[in-house]
C-alpha cells in the first residue's frame, strides 16, 4: 500500500504513478485555467468600474448643462459649480485646506449657494442604472436594449 501511494506521488512505472501523473496534470490544468478566469474576471470588473465612471460624469454634465438651459441667470454659478467641485479647479486640490475644502461634490455645491443644482445632480445620480461592461457593447451594436 505504501510503495502505490509514493508511487502515486512521486512516480514509477506502476498503474498508480500513471494516475498520479493524471492527476497532477489536471491540477494543473485546472490551476491555470482558473488563473486565467480571475484575471479575466478583474479585467471586466476594471472596465465595468471605468464604464460606470463614464457614464455617472456623462450625465452629471447633461445634467448640468440641462439646469443651465433652464437656469441662465445662474449660469456663472454652474461654470463654477463645475471648476471648484468636479475637478477643474485653477487651486490644485492638493492645496486646498481641509477647513476650506468641502469632502465631496454636493457639500462644495451646497457651500457655494449651488443648492438647486446639487439636488438636480442627486436625484441624476441616483437614477443611474448602468448595465453590465459587455451588455453595453452588446447593445450599442444591436440598438435592442431598451
């Protein structure tokens, strides 16, 4: 029983060195076939994030160029709505304080009197419902997804 079992794992001219063989080649197989899925999988998930991203920026500035339609009075206050709370700011973010810097986009909104335009970008934001990375491509080829 013994000499099978190191025969098994360590090899020989025995049936059960034949089946260790087998073995270690489809555990084999199987561990690289499986690398191969996790990293496939992270891809996916890296464009579904970068999807996502697109998409929720895409709309925060139809978003906001639909308020600046209908709100042209209050149409410098969006222009810097989106160079001091989306990134475009002439102060480079690493100096800004953390007093005078507002954590995220609603509260740099809500902090400069862009109240309307923060509520209109929250409920946009909160609508966005985004299909998976490869159903996009999908549809965008087919034009039948909704």
């Amino acid at each position: 029983m013994i000499t099978k079992i190191n025969d098994f794992l360590n090899g020989g001219d025995s049936k059960s060195a034949d089946l260790g063989r087998a073995v270690g080649f489809t555990l084999n197989r199987l561990v690289k076939i499986s690398r191969l899925l996790l990293a496939a999988l992270v891809l996916v998930g890296f464009g579904q994030f970068g999807q996502y991203m697109t998409s929720a920026n895409e709309l925060r500035m139809h978003t906001i160029n639909n308020w600046m339609t209908n709100n042209p009075e209050a149409k410098i206050l969006a222009e810097r709505f989106v160079g001091e709370c989306l990134g475009d700011s002439k102060v480079p973010y690493s100096e800004r304080s953390m007093e005078d810097s507002p954590f995220g986009i609603y509260e740099c909104g809500n902090a400069m009197g862009a109240n309307d335009l923060v509520t209109i970008i929250r409920d946009s934001d909160s609508i966005l419902m985004t299909a998976a990375w490869l159903l996009t491509l999908s549809c965008s080829a087919s034009y039948r997804c909704h």
